[in-house]
C-alpha cells in the first residue's frame, strides 16, 4: 500500500461509492423522481446544459461580484483592526455576530428590501465570504513581530511604510487561505439567495426542475454547483502560486 499513488486512494472511494449507487439504483429499479442513478444525472447535465449555461454565469457574476466586495470590505476591516485596538473591540464581535444569524433568515428581508434583482444575491455571497478572509488577514497582520517593527521605525519607516514592507507581505498567505474558503462559499451563497427569490439563476432553475419533480436535472445542477466550487477553490490557488511564490515553501514546510 505504501507504493500506491495517494490520488489513487483519493480517488478509489469515490468511485466506489458512485458505483454502489448506479448499481443499488439499476437493480432495485429506483424512479427517476425518487434516486436518479449517476449516469441519468452526468446525462442531465450534458444534454440541458444549453439551458443553464444563463443560469450558470449568472450565479458566476453574482459570485464574482460578492468576491470583490468581500476582499475590499476585508482588507479595509483588517487594517482598521490591526491598527486600532478599540476598533478591533468594537467591531470584531458584530462580525462573529454576523455570522451566527442563518442566512436563510437573512436572504428573504433583502428581497423586501432591494427587489428580485442581483443585488441580494450579492449581499447574500458577501455575508457568506466577507468573514473568513477577514479574520485570516487579521491574524495575518498581527504575527509581525514587534521587533520588526520598532526597527523600521527607528529607520525612519511610518505606518504605510510598514505596511507596505512588511505587514501585508506577511500577511498575504493568510489573505489567500481565507479567499479559498470564501472562494469556495461563493457559487453557494448565490445559489441560496437564487433559492429564495428570482428570476433566473441555478438556484431558480433548481427550484423549478424540483416542483417538475425532474430529481435528474435536480441532481445536475447540485453537481455543477459542486465541480464550480472546486474550480473556485482551484482557480485562487493557482492565483496564489503565480502570485506569492514563497507560499510553496511555506506549504512544504
């Protein structure tokens, strides 16, 4: 076993588990409104695909569009915290708060609020993203070592200065590993407030394939929104290897 590739393990479970259920589902002839088998669902996707594309780059922009106004209200709350003590007191519990009210609560008071259009869907993905990129840049910014920054002082450095040398730069490994978790709540946090109220979207589509009782196309989308996820997660990634090559170094360690 020790010579067996990981992904090779990684993956045999998977593939296992999918097995026993096509098989499960073919031999107790399982209906197609109860348990579609996974060879109906793949079928699903590929032959409707024209059909969610739309929704599917809705969901993305609305995802992209909450991931922008995530990073931007995490980064300004993370340098505001960092440096400010009673700032960090004041508003680091209604983030925590922020995060304890289910969004499903939530969601439908936007819709009162801001209409059926993409603004909800965007508040509803930054609720759902802000939080962990926020608190991983926080942390990020506070392990500088205090020496490090006294002797930039003594070196004529000011607060932008120090920031700039050394305190984001420490701090942009924790930014991304906050941004692959956000990245990966994204397609999800669109696709619930597609639930609750809209006119297109792959939450709208899911919603009206379910009160068909069309569980194959049901069963589609659920994968999608699963395998954009991972793309999400994958993409920032990549982004974070392009970009802060010494995270590689860091991960090996």
């Amino acid at each position: 076993m020790r010579r067996v590739p990981k992904w090779i393990i990684s993956i045999t479970v998977p593939i296992l588990l999918i097995a026993i259920w096509e098989i499960g589902v073919r031999i107790f002839d399982v209906p197609l409104y109860l348990l579609p088998a996974p060879s109906k669902i793949i079928g699903a996707l590929v032959y409707n695909f024209n059909d969610i594309l739309p929704h599917m780059l809705l969901s993305l922009w609305e995802a992209f569009l909450g991931i922008l106004i995530s990073i931007f209200l995490s980064i300004v709350l993370a340098i505001l915290m960092d440096i400010s003590p009673m700032f960090r007191r004041a508003f680091y519990p209604l983030m925590v708060v922020s995060q304890s009210i289910p969004t499903i609560v939530l969601a439908p008071l936007f819709m009162i609020y801001f209409g059926f259009g993409i603004t909800p869907k965007v508040i509803v993905v930054v609720l759902m993203c802000f939080f962990p990129i926020a608190v991983s840049l926080v942390d990020g910014l506070g392990q500088v070592s205090p020496q490090i920054t006294n002797l930039l002082r003594t070196m004529g450095a000011n607060k932008l200065d120090i920031y700039r040398i050394a305190k984001l730069p420490s701090a942009v490994t924790y930014f991304f590993s906050g941004l692959r978790i956000a990245a990966t709540y994204s397609i999800m946090g669109a696709v619930v407030g597609e639930w609750l109220g809209a006119n297109a979207g792959l939450g709208f589509y899911m919603i009206r394939v379910k009160n068909a009782y069309m569980l194959d196309k049901v069963f589609a989308v659920m994968l999608l929104v699963m395998l954009l996820s991972i793309s999400m997660n994958g993409l920032v990634r990549v982004l974070e290897y392009m970009l802060v090559p010494w995270s590689r170094d860091i991960e090996k360690t």
